[in-house]
C-alpha cells in the first residue's frame, strides 16, 4: 500500500536538498573567493543612499584597504549633539565621495583639517560636520541639508562641488524620476518605506552571504560589459595624464592627439558637464538656488568650494569655470575656486594629491584642499561675527 504524503511534507522533502546545495556552495565560495562582507551604505526613501547608522568595518575599493565607522544618524565619523552649542561656530560640509573620503581617516580629510585649523582661530572653536555620501550630486546633497543637516543648525553650510560627475548625477536623477528637492518632494509612502526594507535586506545578505555576493559581483561585471558595448569610444577609454611615465623610447615622435569632441544635449549626461546652457547645468542651477532660499531660512550661510577630479586639469577642454563663479555671484553665493590651484601644481607633483587607480584626493591632496580653502572660510567667519 502506498503512502500519500502531503504538501507539508513534500516541500520540506524538496528544500532539505536545496538548502544543502547552497550551504555547500556557500562554503565553497568563501574557502576560494574573496569574501568582503562589510557594506556601508545604505538605501535611503528620499536621497537613494546613505550610510547606515552605527556600521564600521573593513571595506576594500580599487585595492585600497580602509576602515569605516558610520555614527548613529548616517554620517561617517565622530558624532556631534544636534543642538547647536553656544559660541561654537557650526560648518554642514555637503558633497559626494571626495568629500566623504571613506579611504582617508577622519581627521586627515579635509573636513577634519578644517576643524582643527580654524579652531585655533576662532574663539569658542569651530565644529564640521561631514554630510558628504559618495556617488551623489547637488541634487542628493540638498535633499541632505533638508533631511539631516538643517535639523543641526550650521551656521555655514559649504557645497564641495566636483566637476568629475556632479552635473551628471543631476541630470540623471531627474530623468531617473526620483523625488524631486525642487517641488518639495520628501513625503514618503509605504511603497518607499518597503522599497528601503527590500534594499537593505539585499545589503544584508550582501554582507552575510559570500555566494549571494559572487553572483551579484559577477551579474554587475557582465552588465557593465554590455553597457560599454553602446558607449560613445571617448567614454570607454580613460584619457592620460601628462607627467606619468610612458614605456616609450624618449626620442619617440609622438603624434598629436584630437581632444574628444563634446556636444551641448546628447544623449550622454557627460557632455552636459563642458556647456553652462546645457539641461544638466541648468538643473545644478536651480539647485544651487533653492539650496541657497533653504539655508538663508534656517538661518545660515551659503558656500560652494569647487574643483576637479585627478584628469581634469591636464586633459579635458575648458570648462565653464568662471560662467560658474559668476553665476553663483549673482545668486549671492560665496564661492571660491580651488579648481584654478590644483591646475597650477607641477605635473610631476599633481597625482601625489590623488590615490593611484582610484582617483579620490590622497591625505596630501586633503591637506592642499584645506590649505588652499581655510582662509576662504575664516574669512566668512569672521565676517559673520563682525
């Protein structure tokens, strides 16, 4: 007589065999993979991404070994009391991953420089709180202020605006159709909140499974693959820098190469970056000008510090340097150009300011970035005591 099992009965025979598969496979991948399971950022409802509270751990990008410590509201390094002090000049610094700069200690980055130098300088002493999340633009980092930052109260809030990729994180985040810091969008639903949920349960399993991690590295390997497939050819090859050595006879005759040809609205949210009429610029202008009505209502000050990333100041075309600075004159704005200063650098001494095969300032160009920048913002200290 045959038995008759039931469905209970069935589905757990069918996932013991399932569940001992990927155990295995598990096992495998961390004996003969490298396994990194420590993952900082999180996804955020409103700005995409932020880091998550209270996480450190070892993490390793291009080859660059380094620890992170995220405190308990998202911001990587020491935590500050959201009141604000008296007598204690408060700096909300706002930017992407130069700003950030996961790979450098905290009191070695820029941010940290800034603090202790111009405590020594003003009385009552002067505390910079690092907002900045790699891989976002103004549009990200004004939904920042409006999320984090404002609640903290900063006497100043600075913009650290890079020219690498902060047009086109604008411009892609609004064609992406995310929520909107121009029309006020921060309301979130409960598809968001489940939306976060599902996301950094993936982080989760990112950091918990070594074979959830392989196939998701192997997944994004073959993605990038395809999508260079249909990349205009100045975008798959990486322009070179002058002063690095070549493997090349020194007498060799070198034929002059054509700058890469860019084009005001194509297709490409890169070109946006060369043209200050261009839809990406246009964006970052309204940005910057609703940032600017924010800040003033909460009762502080607004500047934007603005450079370059390692190959922008040997090999691209002009950029729309001082259409910018005027641009944020007009509007009010404190500005100031480190750009023009990391250009003047001698190239055998320029990509000391950078780490090799990652592009992000080094602790020498942390340091030359608050050097060049620390007077800039005394100034607007001192100006706001008088």
């Amino acid at each position: 007589m045959s038995r008759k099992f039931s469905k209970k009965q069935i589905f757990i025979f069918s996932a013991i065999p399932i569940l001992f598969f990927l155990f295995i496979m598990e096992f495998g991948v961390r004996a003969f993979w490298k396994f990194e399971p420590n993952r900082v950022l999180c996804y955020h409802p409103v700005m995409g991404r932020s880091y998550c509270p209270e996480t450190k751990g070892f993490l390793t990008e291009n080859k660059i070994k380094m620890h992170v410590e995220v405190n308990a509201d998202g911001l990587l390094g020491k935590a500050y009391p959201v009141e604000h002090l008296p007598g204690k000049y408060r700096i909300a610094l706002l930017g992407d991953s130069f700003t950030s700069a996961e790979a450098v200690e905290p009191e070695l980055k820029f941010a940290g420089v800034w603090e202790k130098g111009l405590s020594n300088k003003v009385p009552g002493g002067v505390e910079v709180i690092n907002f900045g999340v790699g891989g976002t633009g103004t549009w990200q980092q004004m939904q920042m202020f409006h999320v984090k930052a404002r609640k903290y109260k900063p006497d100043l809030t600075v913009v650290a605006f890079c020219w690498c990729n902060d047009i086109g994180n604008n411009i892609d985040k609004f064609k992406s159709g995310s929520m909107s810091p121009l029309l006020d969008e921060y309301e979130v639903g409960w598809f968001k909140l489940f939306q976060a949920k599902r996301k950094n349960f993936n982080k989760w399993l990112w950091n918990n499974s070594a074979l959830y991690q392989f196939t998701r590295t192997k997944y994004n390997h073959l993605e990038h693959y395809f999508k260079r497939m249909f990349l205009p050819d100045y975008m798959k090859k990486a322009p070179e820098v002058k002063g690095v050595p070549k493997n090349k006879k020194a007498d060799a005759k070198e034929k002059p190469k054509a700058s890469p040809e860019y084009k005001v609205d194509t297709v490409s949210i890169f070109d946006d970056l060369f043209f200050f009429d261009s839809e990406g610029w246009e964006l970052t202008r309204k940005l910057f000008v609703k940032l600017n009505q924010e800040v003033q209502a909460n009762g502080g000050k607004l500047a934007v510090i603005h450079f370059g990333g390692a190959h922008q100041y040997r090999n691209f075309p002009e950029l729309p340097l001082k259409q910018f600075d005027n641009f944020l004159g007009s509007q009010g704005i404190a500005h100031f150009n480190a750009f023009d200063l990391f250009k003047k650098i001698d190239d055998a001494f320029l990509m000391q300011n950078f780490i090799p095969n990652d592009g992000h300032f080094s602790e020498i160009g942390h340091r030359h970035f608050a050097e060049f920048s620390s007077n800039f913002l005394l100034s607007l200290i001192n100006k706001s005591k008088d």
